[in-house]
C-alpha cells in the first residue's frame, strides 16, 4: 500500500522546496495587505466590498442558474444513425428513462443501486425486443454480456483519460490516499475554524460567509456534473443494449462495414477482373417488368452498351451485375434482374435480390396502363422490409420511361418543363409521373420521367442520376445493417465449427 511518506517520497523534498520558494512571495501578498489595510484603517471598508461582491457573485449565480437549467454543455450520447426505424420507440424510453434519473434516488456512492439502475435500463431494452417473455434479460448469451461490459469499460476508460489530468500516471494506491489526506482534512477543519473564530470573531464571520457562497456555486456545479455523468450511463447502457439485443453487436472486433458478404463477393467478381475492395460497393438493383426498359437504363447511366437491350423481350435471363464507377462519386454494382412478370423471376428470387439490395430502381413504362403487377410486386418487397425489423428499407426510385411515345407522338423537343401547362407535351408527362406515383405509391420526388431510346436519351445524367446519389446516404445505411446481418449468420457458424472442431481435440487427449 503506498502511505503519505511515500508519495513525499516519489515526490521528491527538493522539489516541494524549490516549489514553495517559487510561490513564496505570492504567499505573502495576503498577509502583507491585511497589514496594509490595518494600518490604513481600511478594514472595514475592505470587508464590506468583499461581502457586497459576495452577495452580488451569488445573485448573478442564481440569475445564470435560472436561465440554464438542465444544461451543461457536456456531450450527450445519441442513437446511432445507422439504426433501423424500429429502434426509435426503445431509444425513446431509454432516452425518457436518464432524463427522470436522478441523484436523490440513484447516488453515485452506492454501488448497488448503480447496479440495480443498469440492470433496469437493460431490462426496459430486453422488455422492448421480448415483450412476450416474462424475464426478457434471460434471453442475453453469456459472450454478448461480456461483450457490453467490456463495451461499456472501454468508454469509461476513453473519457477518463481524455478528461482528467495526469490520469495515465494515477494509480490506486494514490486514489486511496488522497482519500485518506481528504478525510483527514474534514476530520479537522472545524476544530482550524473554531479557532479562528476565537482569534478573530469579524474575519471568521466573513471567511464562513464566503465559505459557504463558494461551496453552493461549486456544489451546484458539481452536482450537475454528476447528474450529467449517471444520465449519461443510462444513456450507453441503454445503447450497448439495444445493439445488443437488435442483433447489431458482433463478437468478432470487425464491423460490417469493411469486409464484404460472402454472396456480394461472387457478384463482384463476376461485374470485375480486379480483386474485390476491402469494403463493398452499393447494390443497386434494377426491377421492372419485362420491356420497361431496364437494360436501357443500365447502358444509359454506363454511357454506353453494356448489357443486352430490351429489343428482345425477356432477352435478360438471369440476374446481371456490372460495376459503375463514377470518377470523384461513388462506386455501385448494378444489378440487372429479368421481368418481374415472367416466370424467370420468381417470388423466391425478387425477394432474394430484394433483400439483398441497398437502392430499388423500378422501371415503368407509361405506355402501359395496366400497372396491377408492379403494384403487387413493390407491395411484396414492402411487406418483406416490415418483418424484417432488423433491417433498414433500401430507398426506392421510380424510372418512368417511355416518356417520348406520350401525345402528340410525333413532338419531341426537350428539355420540358414540367409545370408548363400550356405544352402538351410537358402536361402529358406531368400527368403521367403523377398518376404513376400515386398508383405505385413514390414520392413525387422520387419518380422520375426519363427518356432511353439511344436517339433521345434525356433527364438520366441531370436528373435521375443526381436523384441516386442524394439517395446514397440512405442507401449506405441500408447497406451496413444488409452486410451485418450476413456477417452475423457466418460468424455463427464459424464459431460452431471452432468449437466442435476444440471440443473434439478435447475428447481425443482424453482418450489418449
């Protein structure tokens, strides 16, 4: 144990001595104005400035008090962005549940009631995720409660020693002595007041008074402080709880968001002769039934003729990928699938690619008034999203083409503006992009009218082009939960092979 004499010790007397005579003259500023103002007969005027600025420190404290309560300007933890909208509502509680936290019922000197408080939040996250089960944080496996504790450690250690000088040197020893050096002091600073109030009654009473000021502005600080800090572990235990209980907490140290998933490097190896990236690029997926135009989207964001084009119906026979790289903008695959409404793709398939996607590109003819299957099939995708919580909806864009062969047939002269009632042209397809929208159910913002005829290729690189890379935000979000949940599956089941492979190593020493 490291005693008083040590720490002098480690210290050094030289150094305590070549300090104090560093501060010596300041030391004697004090005593040499008590005498000054003795001497001036100023005493009494100097107590009384120093209990006038007492009194108004304390009024403008109050003021500042009343105007900013609950802030303190430190940082709070937030939900993560790249959770999925289902967790929204358990954040919510979490977020109500530090907020009605306080120091009264929940000290910071009590460590069971600091366990009991972290056992609370987890249970309200558990709650949220099993609402059916009568002890929700039964459902918790033993390496995942390791992993939070150590989740939860890991932050406490960050913010200690980013926060608290000379915290790197601090050992517990030194901890547990500056706490005996502080009680020792409180044991007896009353008898070091009682005795200067019997030497000097006056400046005993103006030395409490502003004892006590001090003490309730630095308390009032001090005790935000610590409000901030037992709201701020609800708020983390809250969070690791609810990666944990999402599925989003995997024990392997690497995230999803760098190495791709297992079915995404087949398809880029196909769309690419190079080696696949550390990180995988977005899935963009191209639906739409057979002759929308879906090949001819695919050649007219490439700028050339890279896939089969539509001349042929059901000339796409599987799922095609190609890889679209943009110079300065991001790098996507683009998956070009067959007609939704042949038998080439079936219901399994569309909601295999489906939920393999990170942006939905829908492809509809306006020469085609019969929408019912495109209706159906987004409402498929759709429901499939809604049970799947864990998971974030790709955004989805509707491609309205076939916008030249609109009345009258034989006027084509882009660009049209949309709002120009007075050109037939350009109501027609404003009436069309409405219908389609609300028929299919887009934003109007997001359905875009183009034209794909090689000849007339229009509003794909101006419009439709910088509609997806707004999108690409949403469409990464996406992406990250899509390649965690399949790095979550293979982690399992390379976790089950290391351990049956251990446990039969185990069996065989045995027998041997």
């Amino acid at each position: 144990m490291i005693t008083r004499t040590h720490l002098l010790r480690q210290f050094g007397f030289f150094r305590i001595f070549s300090a104090l005579l560093t501060i010596l003259p300041l030391l004697a500023l004090p005593v040499l104005g008590m005498v000054w103002l003795w001497q001036s007969e100023h005493r009494l005027t100097w107590l009384m400035a120093l209990g006038g600025c007492a009194l108004i420190g304390f009024a403008l404290h109050w003021l500042a008090t009343r105007g900013d309560m609950g802030s303190t300007g430190l940082p709070a933890t937030e939900s993560d962005p790249l959770w999925p909208p289902s967790t929204a509502p358990c954040w919510e509680k979490v977020e109500r549940m530090a907020e009605e936290t306080s120091l009264r019922d929940w000290p910071l000197t009590d460590v069971e009631k600091l366990a009991l408080l972290g056992r609370k939040t987890l249970e309200t996250v558990a709650g949220h995720y099993h609402p059916e089960s009568s002890r929700p944080l039964l459902e918790l496996t033993v390496p995942h409660a390791l992993l939070i504790i150590e989740r939860a450690s890991r932050d406490l250690r960050k913010e200690i020693v980013a926060n608290i000088p000379l915290s790197h040197k601090l050992t517990m020893g030194m901890l547990v002595s500056a706490q005996r050096w502080k009680e020792t002091i409180m044991r007896y600073e009353p008898l070091y007041r009682a005795g200067r109030l019997l030497v000097n009654p006056s400046s005993a009473v103006f030395y409490e008074l502003r004892r006590g000021l001090s003490n309730s502005i630095a308390g009032y600080g001090l005790e935000r402080v610590k409000t901030w800090m037992l709201q701020e572990y609800v708020r983390k235990v809250g969070r690791y709880a609810i990666d944990l209980y999402s599925g989003r907490l995997l024990l392997d140290e690497a995230t999803g968001e760098t190495a791709p998933s297992s079915g995404d490097r087949d398809s880029q190896e196909a769309g690419s002769d190079h080696e696949p990236p550390s990180a995988e690029p977005l899935r963009i997926l191209v639906l739409g039934r057979a002759n929308a135009g879906k090949s001819s989207l695919i050649n007219a964001l490439f700028g050339k003729v890279a896939t089969a084009s539509d001349i042929l119906p059901h000339t796409t026979r599987e799922v095609q990928t190609y890889r679209l790289q943009r110079e300065g903008q991001m790098e996507a695959l683009i998956l070009d699938a067959p007609g939704c409404d042949t038998d080439l793709f079936g219901e399994q398939a569309l909601e295999k690619e489906a939920l393999n996607a990170d942006l939905i590109l829908w492809v509809v003819s306006t020469v085609r008034g019969d929408r019912q299957e495109d209706k159906k099939r987004l409402d498929m995708i759709r429901s499939w999203y809604a049970h799947h919580i864990t998971r974030r909806p790709p955004p989805m864009l509707a491609v309205v083409s076939h916008i030249d062969k609109l009345r009258p047939f034989n006027e084509w002269t882009p660009p049209y503006d949309l709002s120009d009632t007075a050109n037939p042209k350009a109501a027609n397809i404003a009436a069309a992009v409405d219908v389609i929208a609300k028929e299919l159910d887009f934003p109007p913002d997001l359905t875009i009218p183009v034209c794909l005829a090689p000849d007339r290729l229009y509003n794909v690189e101006d419009t439709l082009a910088a509609v997806i890379l707004e999108q690409q935000d949403e469409g990464e979000k996406a992406r990250f939960l899509r390649v965690l949940e399949v790095r979550k599956k293979r982690e399992a089941w390379e976790k089950l092979v290391v351990q049956m492979r251990n446990a039969g190593r185990l069996l065989t020493s045995l027998v041997r």
